[in-house]
C-alpha cells in the first residue's frame, strides 16, 4: 500500500500539488519525515493543510500547515 499527503486550502478544498511534492511513499514514517522537511514550502505555494492517507484511507487530518503561535 502506499502513502500520500492530500494539499488543501483553510476550507479544506484540494490544492494543486505545488512543484516540491512527491506523489507517493513507501511508508507512513517516509511520508511523516517529507512533510517534516517540506511544509515551510507547501505553505509558502499556498497549502494550508494537508491529510495523510494510505491507499484510499484517511489515515489523520486534517493538520495546519500554519506555526502554532
């Protein structure tokens, strides 16, 4: 089975995956570690949050891409 992050808005409407996405991970941790490096970068292309799934099952979400202040 594999894992992939679904980008949304604040509304929780899908987002176009921005340029430094990658579609698929072997992995839940593979997919934990990737956003851990990339959500300054998919905030910054306007993804808000994201869901977390493996194959076609919500796994969480969704998770605010925005600092907690």
């Amino acid at each position: 089975m594999t894992w992939t992050w679904r980008f949304e808005d604040a509304q929780g409407n899908v987002v176009e995956a921005p340029d430094v996405a990658r579609g698929e991970f072997p992995s839940q941790s593979d997919a934990e570690s990737w956003i851990g490096e990339y959500w300054r970068d998919l905030l910054a292309a306007g993804v808000d949050q994201v869901r977390l799934f493996e194959g076609n099952r919500e796994v969480y979400g969704p998770m605010s891409l925005h600092p907690v202040e």
